[in-house]
C-alpha cells in the first residue's frame, strides 16, 4: 500500500449455517482480507435463523453469507424475510448446492450466490466484490 492510498475498510460479515463445518469452509476461504482494499474482517457466526434476525437487527453487518441448505430455516428463506423486513439490509450471498438454484436466490433477492462446497479460489472475490457494492469503501485518510 502507497503513501496515497487510504488504508482498507473493516468489514462484519456474518455466516450462516447449522453445521459448523459450513461456516468453518467459509471463514477459511474467504480469509480475514479477500481484497487488498476490503478488510480486515470480523466474522459473526450463527446457527440459527433467529441469530441472523437478530444480528442483522443490532446493526454493524456489511455482508450475510447464508446456507440455503441450513435447516430448519434455509438461507433463501431468510434472505427473503430481510428483505421484506430490514429497510436497509445488508449485502446477502446465498450458499447453494445446486446451480439450478440460481432462480431461487434470484427470487429470495440475494445479490449473488456461490456455490456448496465453497471454492476458495471464487468465495473471496465475490465476498470483496459485495462489500465494494454496497459501501464499504477504503477509509478515508485524514
């Protein structure tokens, strides 16, 4: 990083799955920083639907990283509710099994989807590419 570049901003990114391999295989590939502009991150984990309501409520998340797969409530389901519910939510990636599934996060309003099991190569550039999208930008340098 120069002189001239403002440091990178921080960002909450918050995961959720009931199994906690899930959420592990997420943290691991996306990494505490995905871009050399976006990070470092602090991650929130959550098991249940509830938590992530909850989370989201309190304020202070950037990015949702959401198991469709995630029972007893999937993460398409609760994209949906956060966008009927949250006026301003934040960015939702949707964790999907199958690509055919695609319309399903489309419906629900997720901004993108990766797939299950999570590729490291891909995960951390979606990550950074939603948090530059909806505001995280460099911290500003005084």
């Amino acid at each position: 990083m120069s002189a001239a570049e403002p440091p990178a901003a921080p960002a909450t990114v918050l995961v959720y799955s009931h199994r906690p391999e899930v959420r592990d295989a997420v943290r691991t590939a996306v990494g505490r920083r995905p871009a050399a502009d976006v990070g470092p991150l602090t991650w929130v984990e959550c098991a249940t639907g509830d938590e992530v309501v909850s989370a989201v409520d309190a304020g202070g998340i950037d990015l949702c990283i959401l198991d469709g797969e995630a029972q007893p409530t999937g993460g398409l389901a609760l994209t949906r509710q956060l966008e009927v519910e949250v006026a301003d939510r934040p960015a939702v990636c949707v964790l999907i099994a199958r690509q055919p599934d695609r319309w399903l996060a489309h419906w629900s309003r997720a901004e993108a989807t990766l797939p299950l099991p999570v590729d490291p190569l891909v995960a951390p550039g979606v990550v950074a590419d939603l948090l530059r999208s909806h505001g995280r930008r460099p911290a500003a340098s005084w």
